[in-house]
C-alpha cells in the first residue's frame, strides 16, 4: 500500500468520523472501560489494508478504550490532551522526525526553544538545560544518573567510562516517589539504598531538621538528596529554600520530583510553595499530566549539564554530524527521539501563560469543592484538607459499603468515574487526582451524585 491521493483522502475521512465519535460520546463513555477482552485474530499473511485495520480498530478496540482523556478520570495523576496538543501530535506522526541530532532540521531548535518557553513559565533560570523524556519516571532516571556521574567525579571517578566499583554515596529522601525509588535501582544504587529522612507532623513534606542532623552526621564523600515537589498522595512540598542550602553546605547533589506540583508555581509564583526549587541541580517535570498534552512527555532540567552529556554521550562514526552542538541523544537515554516539544509547544502558543493558569486553578477550584463536600456529607470521611488538585478520603462508619477497597471498587464499576488507593498515615484511602483541563463543575456533580447513592 502507497500513499495516494485516495488514501489520503481515506486518513482524513476515518480520523473525522472516528474524533467526532470520540469526542461526542465522550462524556458517556465509561472512564475505565468495563470489557478488556480482545478476540485473538491470526496474524494476516498478506497486507489486509488501511480500511481493513480501520474496521477491525472499530469493531473491537475503539468501544473497549476508556475515557481517560475525558474529565472524570481521576486516577493517578492524569492529564487529558487539549485540541492544540492533539492536533501538533497528529502533525508529530505525519512529520515522523527523529529529533536526536542536531544539523538536518529544524525539529532540534524548536525543542530547545520549547524548554527556553518551559524554563520562562517556570520562572526557572536561564542556565537549566535540558530534554524532552518519555515521562517523569525517565527524567527521575536521568536525576539518579547525573547525581552518580556528580558525586563519582568528586571521588576522582569517570562513572560513565569506568563503572562504579567502589563509589560512595549516601542518599536521603522523605516521600519518594516509587518512580524515584526505581531510579535509583536502576542507576545501581539500589531500590532499598536510601535513608529516611523524618517528615514533618500530619504531612509527607521533609523535616529539614532532621536533613541537616543526618548530613552532619555522614562522612560520606558523595550525597545525593531527592526532594519532592509535591508528593504524589499528601500533594505536600518539601521546603526546597532549606534543602537547597544544606545541599550546598554539604556538596550534595539536589534532585527534585516536581512532575506535576512545579505547575502550582503559576499561581504562587517563584516564592510560594516551590521556592528554592531554582536552587536544585535537576528537576523533573511531566507535560502529560498538567499540561494536558498527549503522552508521552517528560522534561529533565539540569543546572549542571556536564554530568548528563557525560552520562549519556556516546562516540561512533555514524552517529557524527556536521553540527558540533550537542546533541539530545547525548542528554538522554534514547537515540531516537519523537517530536515531542511540538505538542508542548502548541499549547504554550496556544493557551498562553494566563490560559495554562487558569486550567490549574479551574482544578483546584474543582478539587476543592469536592472536598468540601466530602467533609460535610453523612457518608464520607475527608482525610486531609485540599490544597492542591489531590484529595483524599474514606467511606465513614455510615457507609452502606464498610471497606475502603469496596468502596473503590463500586466508585470504579460504575463508569462514571475513576479513583486509585493509596495510604495516609498507615491507613487505606481513596484517592482523586483532578488534573484534566476539561473536568468541570458538571462533573463534580456527577460524581457526587454517585457517592451519595453508594452511601445510602
Ligand atoms: C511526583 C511524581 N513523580 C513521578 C511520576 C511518574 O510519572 P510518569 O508516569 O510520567 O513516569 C508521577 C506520576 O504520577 C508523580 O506524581
């Protein structure tokens, strides 16, 4: 099969029908799909078609995929995909560049572009560099990395040449991420490597305190500290101001997870609940979840790009082009790279900064009403007060269904809304995270409709 104009035609045709479908019956599709069955077909021996595998995708896929794109979904922390990302992501796909190196288009500029845009909205210095990743779990890699790289050179070591036989480090953390506890066994620390850092009373925030007590205490020539702005449960930052000083007091490598609590800083500005974070060595954030651009898109910034190109960087004839910038497959872990600024860089265009702002408190406007009403209904227990687009709860004594995971399991079944688990303080809760753009006051109404009939 080629591309002809017939073809063509065809692509458009079946993407019109199939994003009018999608968008229309989105509100009434089940936000976690309840059939998750595929038929087992043989695999063809000749090429069925373009309109054979439309036809298939609609039989049996398209019905069966959930409405996590739509404003219900409340899981996890997931974005949606507004119209200026989706449609800069159909142009990824059609363009198909392999942003790796630098010198054969202009693919590269506009992604250093996009982190320029990215670094100004964050109010983030000049001098953080950076990549487009597949996600925050990739960018938390790329912190463990550096760090490694950081404190092996301290010790008179090439890590990335050499291997780390012998290299010592220490690491404090309070409320990891899992993603950051993965980084670090896959760096070669290990999952179990860190030390608990004390938190704060009623909170998942770093007690700064005990930080400053524990470095003091350590004769270790390499330290690496990863903060988090903010947990991923309690949505609590940790005081980045106090940490970045005692980093710098100590030599410690400063790594911090602000996948999607960076975003508040558009309300607050560079002095609210993220100050400091300007101090940090690395950052990773997430666009796929409150920038609400299509997966997949993370973003590693470095004050200290050295470590990463020493990381990363690898030589060999055929990777040699005329450019002599770096390159980002010297700063990551992918040769081959998608486009992945383009979405991100439409909604920038897009939306503007005062665009993107307001998406973020439209949801924690949202997140907050929820709440509210959690903590005066009959049935419902408000486990934590809602600062941010997190909130946490349990079905109270009152509850027709007793237990958290009952209670989870009915939220979810019904269609209408989905919710993920999580613990506060040693015990289960349910958890919503509201991070798409679209989610709205019907919605919120919707939702608590449910609960209330799932109470009686
Ligand atoms: C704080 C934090 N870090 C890392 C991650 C992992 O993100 P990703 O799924 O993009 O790898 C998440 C995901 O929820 C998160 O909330």
């Amino acid at each position: 099969m080629q591309y002809t104009s017939q073809i063509q035609k065809n692509m458009i045709d079946m993407l019109e029908a199939q994003f009018t479908q999608f968008r229309d019956q989105l509100d009434a599709r089940d936000v976690a799909s309840k059939n998750q069955t595929l038929a087992t077909l043989p695999m063809p021996e000749h090429g069925a078609g373009l309109n054979d595998f439309y036809q298939f995708f609609n039989q049996h896929v398209a019905g069966n995929l959930s409405a996590s794109n739509g404003g219900r979904y409340w899981g996890f922390v997931t974005g949606g995909a507004n119209p200026c990302a989706t449609f800069a992501d159909w142009l990824v796909g059609l363009f198909n560049q392999n942003v790796a190196q630098r010198g054969d288009s202009i693919a590269s500029e506009l992604e250093l572009h996009t982190l320029a845009w990215l670094c100004d909205l964050f109010y983030l210095p000049e001098e953080f560099k950076g990549v487009f990743t597949t996600g925050a779990t990739a960018a938390n890699v790329l912190g463990a990395l550096s760090a490694r790289q950081y404190v092996g050179k301290l010790q008179g070591m090439d890590v990335a040449l050499d291997g780390m036989a012998g290299l010592a480090i220490e690491i404090y953390a309070a409320t990891p991420h899992a993603s950051m506890v993965q980084s670090l066994g896959m760096a070669g620390f290990g999952q179990n490597s860190w030390h608990q850092v004390r938190t704060l009373s009623n909170s998942e925030a770093m007690c700064a305190d005990s930080l400053a007590h524990m470095l003091s205490n350590s004769n270790c020539k390499g330290k690496l500290v990863i903060a988090s702005a903010a947990t991923v449960t309690g949505t609590d930052f940790d005081d980045l101001k106090a940490i970045g000083q005692l980093c710098k007091l100590h030599g410690a490598w400063l790594h911090v997870d602000a996948a999607f609590g960076i975003f508040e800083r558009l309300l607050t500005g560079p002095n609210g609940k993220t100050a400091g974070i300007e101090c940090a060595d690395s950052i990773t954030l997430d666009c796929h979840k409150w920038l609400n651009v299509p997966y997949d898109c993370g973003v590693f910034l470095t004050r200290q790009p050295s470590y990463l190109v020493q990381t990363c960087d690898v030589q060999a004839p055929y990777l040699n082009t005329a450019s002599g910038d770096t390159n980002f497959r010297s700063m990551g872990i992918e040769n081959s790279r998608r486009f992945r600024a383009l979405p991100v860089w439409a909604t920038l265009i897009g939306y503007g900064k005062e665009g993107i702002k307001k998406q973020i408190q439209n949801n924690i406007t949202s997140a907050q009403a929820f709440a509210r009403w959690l903590a005066e209904s009959e049935h419902y227990e408000l486990v934590k007060s809602c600062e941010l687009n997190v909130v946490l709860f349990r079905p109270n004594g009152s509850h027709s269904l007793k237990s958290v995971e009952a209670c989870l399991a009915a939220i979810n079944t019904s269609g209408r809304v989905f919710m993920t688990p999580g613990v506060w303080q040693g015990k289960p809760i349910i958890r919503a995270a509201l991070s798409n753009w679209e989610t709205s006051e019907s919605d919120i109404k919707q939702v608590v409709t449910l609960l209330q009939a799932l109470g009686k």
